[in-house]
C-alpha cells in the first residue's frame, strides 16, 4: 500500500543506463508521487509499473545536459517543470528512503520554512519504513 502523502513527491528519469531503472521502486512508494521523465522507454516502463509521469521529453535526455559534468541538469529541470504544475512540492532522489512517516508537524515546518535535517547515509539492516516490501514486491 502506497503511503499518504499530503504534499506531492516529484522524482526525475532519464536517460538508458541500467544503474537508474535499477534505482526506481518497483510500485510507488506514495500515493501522491509523479515522475518527470525524459525517454519513451522511461515513460512506458514507469507507467507499467503503476506510476504518474508528467512527460519533459521523448528523446532519451536533453543534450545539452547528456555529458558526465551536467547530466544531473535534469533534476534542475524536473524541479522546474514540477513548479509549473504544483504550488508545493518535495524532490526526492530514488536513492531517498523514509525513515519515519511524514506526519503533520513534518509538514508544517517545510510550509514555515523551517530546516529539515536529511541524513544522507542509512543502515543496511535498517533501511526505512517498508522500503525492503517496496523493493522485492
């Protein structure tokens, strides 16, 4: 079962390396979560797999963006075309696991622009609320 989520999720796909799509959850995580996707392949396999997609383009990537240095341009642009669409949203890596659940008050300090604290590092006996279900089922 997707986890409620109060303000939209917004996550990126582009490109054909294999490490990306092996990154991608194997359902949704979030009952509110898009994918801004560049490629017809990304788009087809993230639809199968049950997932909202706000298409940036068919073409593969943006080359202009396409070298080691500025592939992760892409992230600027989902974050972009996503303000475009929401008033509010969270951007989150694939590699992003839950830790806890996002109740309220987690909520409410993103809207009074307070800081959020986001460990970049996690156990591998305890990865996050579900995310093992999530990544097998």
């Amino acid at each position: 079962m997707a986890i409620n989520n109060k303000i939209p999720i917004i996550r990126a796909l582009w490109g054909s390396v294999p490490r990306s799509k092996s990154e991608v959850f194997r359902k949704p995580i979030f009952a509110n979560e898009i994918v801004v996707v560049w490629g017809q392949d990304n788009y087809e396999y993230l639809t199968k797999l049950g997932y909202q997609t706000v298409v940036a383009d068919y073409g593969i990537t943006d080359a202009r963006y396409s070298t080691i240095h500025s592939h992760f341009m892409h992230k600027l642009l989902a974050i972009q075309h996503a303000s475009k669409i929401y008033d509010e949203f969270i951007f989150l890596d694939w590699d992003c696991y839950l830790l806890k659940p996002m109740d309220d008050n987690f909520y409410q300090e993103l809207r009074d622009g307070n800081e959020v604290q986001v460990p970049l590092y996690a156990y591998h006996n305890r990865p996050g609320i579900g995310i093992i279900d999530v990544m097998t089922g």
